[in-house]
C-alpha cells in the first residue's frame, strides 16, 4: 500500500471517530430498555450483544439487536468509503476498526460493550461479501456438527484474514487480522469453559 498523503489524514481521523461513534450505539440496552425490559445488562452475562438479549425470551428484539450491530459496522465503512475521495479504501477500512472498537468499548457504557461477532460480519459484508458468504460456511459446519456457537464464531473468525488473503485482498485480510485478535480476547471467559467443557450447547436447556 502506497503512504497516505498527509492532508488524507483528517479524512482518515474522521472516518475512525464516526466508525467509532457509529459502532458505539448500543442496540441491545436501546431495544430493550424501550421494549420494558429494563437494563439488559442485569440479565444473563450482562452483555449488551444479541445472545444476551436473546436471553429476555424476546426473539425479535435479539434478531433486531443482531441487525443493529451488524449493519453499523456496514454503514460506517461504507459512508467513509464514499466521503474518503481516493483514500476510499483505506478510510473504509479505519472507519470499520472504529466501528468494531466502539462496540466493544462504547463511550456511553463506560467502554464495556459487546464481544464483536455480529459488528465484525457487518464489516465484513461491506468489505467482502465473499469473505462473508466463506465465514458463515464455516459457521454453519462447525456449529451443526460440534453444536457450540461460540467455538464456531472463533473458528470462523481465525479463517477469515486467510480466506481473505486468497481472496486477493490482502489489506482487508490484516484488518480481520486484528479484528479477529480482539474478538478472541473478548470471549476468554467462552474459551476457558470451552476448554473446561462447561460452555452450553446450541439447543441446550438449563
């Protein structure tokens, strides 16, 4: 990749700041709290992500909690990749770091936020649908046959920068990269059960 023209800066600076505020919108504590449900965040792992949402018995405001999530994260690299002039790319991929870190660390919560995965397919979906299309492949295997979400969000989202960098996008492929990394930190208390077999099952009750 070719330096950035120093007076691409400011474009680049605004594209993180707006992925950033995009990405701080807390969907899952907006819907419930307007559904009167209270604060989701007192329920379950006290998450603001859709899992937990899910967890109120309200279907559709987990499923309206997963497209906000998801679809910020589209939205902020695509706006900037329109406003970025020639840095369209580069903007588009700032502006999808910054909106993947203010769900994780929302200004208005004090910076605890959710852990990623649905804000980090929104990213992917304006970045490479293709890459989209190869993460939920690897999803929808993993989780029909091992039966754990999460270990098949961790393992999808490790293959992606590789999917990426076949897929001849090899700036994309170092942002998920990154991305990636962060989410796996993010569900460090889903790998230590995953790895003391106590992490819930999909379909499992109780």
């Amino acid at each position: 990749m070719s330096p950035i023209d120093s007076q691409l800066w400011p474009v680049l600076l605004a594209a993180l700041a707006g992925g950033y505020l995009l990405g701080s919108i807390p969907f899952g504590l907006i819907f419930t709290r307007f559904a009167g449900l209270g604060d989701v965040r007192a329920i379950g792992s006290g998450n603001i992500g859709a899992t937990n949402v899910l967890r109120t018995g309200r279907k559709g405001l987990a499923a309206a909690t997963l497209l906000g999530d998801a679809l910020k994260g589209t939205v902020a690299v695509l706006l900037a990749g329109r406003f970025g002039m020639e840095a369209g790319l580069v903007a588009g991929l700032v502006a999808g770091f910054g909106a993947f870190l203010g769900h994780l660390f929302p200004v208005w919560l004090g910076f605890k936020g959710g852990k990623g995965v649905a804000t980090f397919l929104g990213v992917l979906l304006a970045l490479s649908p293709l890459g989209l299309l190869a993460f939920a492949a690897i999803w929808l295997g993993l989780a029909f046959t091992l039966k754990y979400s999460s270990l098949a969000a961790l393992a999808a989202s490790a293959l992606t920068p590789l999917v990426l960098w076949t897929l001849g996008q090899p700036s994309v492929a170092f942002l998920f990269l990154v991305l990636a990394a962060l989410l796996w930190w993010k569900h460090a208390p889903n790998i230590r059960r995953l790895i003391d077999g106590t992490e819930g099952r999909i379909g499992q009750k109780g």
